[in-house]
C-alpha cells in the first residue's frame, strides 16, 4: 500500500534538511568576503606607500641632479644632500712681518724707529662644493667668497690702519684624511684708510703715495676639521700693498707671517667628514678650443729729471691701454694652454726711473 505525502511537506522538510548547510555556506562565504576585503585594504595602504617611496625618490633624484656637477650627468654615484654648496663663515688672526724695503720702513720716518710687523684681522665668508661630490672630485674642494680686514703696522700717523674688501679663492693640494687637509689660498682686493706721502704733513713716507691701495695675498695652510661645524686653520702667507703707480711715492709694503683662523660651517653633515666607500664618477673632458679677449686701461706716474739733476715726480699721469687675445686649448678640467697676442700703449714709455725716488719733492 503506497503512503501518499503531499509535495508541500516535501518541499518544507527538504528545505529544513538544506538550510544549516545553506546557512554554514553564508558564513563562510561572508568571512571570505571580510578577508578578501581586509586584503584589498592592505593592497591600497601598499600602494599609498610605495607611491610616497617613488614620490621620495624622484625629489631625491631632482636633489642628485642638483647636487651633482652639470658636466657629471646622471651617472655620478654621490649622495643626495639637501644643499649644493657648504657654506661658511671665518675669523682669521695674521700677525706679519714687514720687510723693510725701503728706507721708511728702515726707520727713516718720524719716530725713527724701524716699522718690522703688523697685525690684521680678518673675516670672511665663503662657500663650496660638497665633499665626496663629482665637483669637489675635479676641482680638489674648491671654494671662493669674500672677506674685510683690519690692518695696524703700529704707526697709525704715518701709516694709518688700512681697511681692505677682497675676494679669495683657495682649494685642497693634498688630502691626509677626511679630517686634514693642506689647502692654498689666494686673496686680491682694495684698501683704504692709508696715510699716503705728504710734502708737508707725511713727508718721511716713501712707501705709499694713496689713500687707496691693492692688496695681493697668497698662501698655504693646513685645515683640521674638528667636529661637523668647525674647522681651524693654521699656516702662512705673503702680502703686497701698493698703488701700481698709479700715484708716487709707490715703494709699497710686503710682509710674511701667519694666519690662524676659525671656520664655522653652517650646513656640513656628519657624512660629509667620512670617506666615501665610492668615486663620483666623471665624464670624459671634451677638448676644445676657447678664446679669451681682455681689454684694459688705466694710469701711471713716473719720475722726472730736471735740469739741476734732481729726480722729482711728474706733474702729470701718463695714460696706459692695451687688449690681450688669446686662442686656449682646452686640455683637461684644470688645464688649458694656448698663445697670445698683446698689445700695450704706454705714455710714459721713454720716461726711466725708480719706484722709491731717493728725494721726495712732489709738489
């Protein structure tokens, strides 16, 4: 006898049998879903990321670029650093020697004392290229900037305490290590506060005839790198006053001595003062050819004969003009050599005597 069950009850007891298995499938299915999307999170903060890291490396890119030496190109292995150039700030001490070259300074002036040294303080700004840079590779840590100086020979009447402005120029001549170094340097500039030759009220100075006068200095030193921002200098240099007699007397005055200084470096960073495990590399030199052209022109006073014999100044300044032209050959980065062509007129050129006249008359 076959039992007869509605389709319905079927269908609902089916349904009953299925809906924990349909239920457990949901759960999974929604805990995947959740994972999936905690993944999808995950991805989306890795992306910010690594687009923050390829936002980070193209400033430091720009920055390389930046910091390496146009002529390098791309492919210099230096560091990325913030700033080109170090910059600085610098006292200097050089007590001097004065040779005494003419009778003045022997001790024929006022006091009748020789005038043997003088003293001048300095202070200077400059700045330069980093180290362990394609830059500093090739022009061995070269820096320029300019400086103010007092100087005092200790006869402020006869001599007065000049003022000079300069500018300068110096660079490394041999790396002991990264902290010591043996560097030359090079000044040339104005000064002004002399108390020149006067017939009247200076008439013993037979060594400066202006109250303006160049200033030539050079030498060398050794730089010791203390700590990230100092550096203290020591060693020695010649100096040279004078008007390029422009005005007479123009015996000038030449001293030799010391130069002990302090350097603040404002920007320096602490790798800056280690050894680099790599060379900057540097592209080949393209040799060329250059032309330099200069054009110059100025004056001069000379001393005369009269007919009594005596050698007096002239009354007048001569004119002095000329240009310079010359074709360079381009040998290397610090080398370039080549032929020149001058061309001067002078008008004092028939007209002969010395610098220091041995009787000063020139009114």
């Amino acid at each position: 006898m076959r039992v007869k069950i509605p389709r319905r009850e079927i269908i609902l007891f089916c349904s009953a049998l299925l809906f924990p298995v349909a239920s457990l499938c949901a759960q999974e299915v929604g805990q995947e879903v959740k994972e999936v999307r905690q993944d999808v999170e995950q991805l989306q903060q890795d992306v910010r990321e690594l687009r923050e890291e390829v936002r980070r490396l193209q400033d430091e890119l720009h920055g390389f670029r930046r910091n390496s030496f146009p002529q390098c190109g791309m492919d210099t292995v230096a560091p990325y650093v913030p700033h080109r150039f170090i910059h600085r700030l610098g006292i200097e001490a050089r007590p001097q020697y004065v040779f005494p070259t003419n009778p003045f300074l022997q001790g024929e002036n006022e006091r009748w004392k020789p005038i043997q040294s003088s003293f001048a303080a300095h202070l200077k700004y400059s700045f330069k290229f980093r180290p362990n840079t394609c830059a500093d590779r090739i022009y061995g840590g070269a820096y320029q900037g300019f400086g103010l100086a007092v100087t005092t020979f200790g006869d402020r009447k006869q001599l007065g305490d000049p003022v000079t402005f300069y500018v300068f120029q110096g660079a490394r001549i041999a790396r002991f290590n990264p902290h010591l170094s043996l560097n030359y340097e090079w000044n040339f500039g104005l000064s002004a506060g002399w108390k020149p030759y006067d017939n009247d009220y200076n008439s013993y100075n037979g060594a400066v005839g202006s109250r303006v006068n160049a200033y030539l200095n050079a030498g060398i030193y050794l730089n010791w790198s203390l700590s990230r921002y100092f550096d203290f200098i020591i060693g020695g240099d010649f100096t040279h006053f004078s008007n390029g007699n422009t005005k007479f007397p123009n015996a000038g005055v030449n001293t030799t001595g010391a130069k002990i200084g302090l350097v603040y470096n404002f920007n320096r960073e602490e790798s800056d003062l280690t050894k680099s495990l790599v060379k900057p590399y540097i592209p080949r030199f393209p040799r060329h050819i250059s032309y330099d052209l200069v054009l110059f022109g100025s004056w001069r006073r000379k001393g005369v004969y009269v007919e009594s014999g005596k050698q007096i100044a002239s009354p007048g300044s001569y004119p002095v003009a000329g240009f310079n032209f010359a074709p360079m050959y381009n040998l290397n980065y610090k080398l370039r050599f080549g032929v020149s062509l001058d061309g001067v007129y002078d008008g004092s050129a028939n007209v002969y005597t010395e610098d220091r006249i041995v009787e000063y008359d020139y009114d």
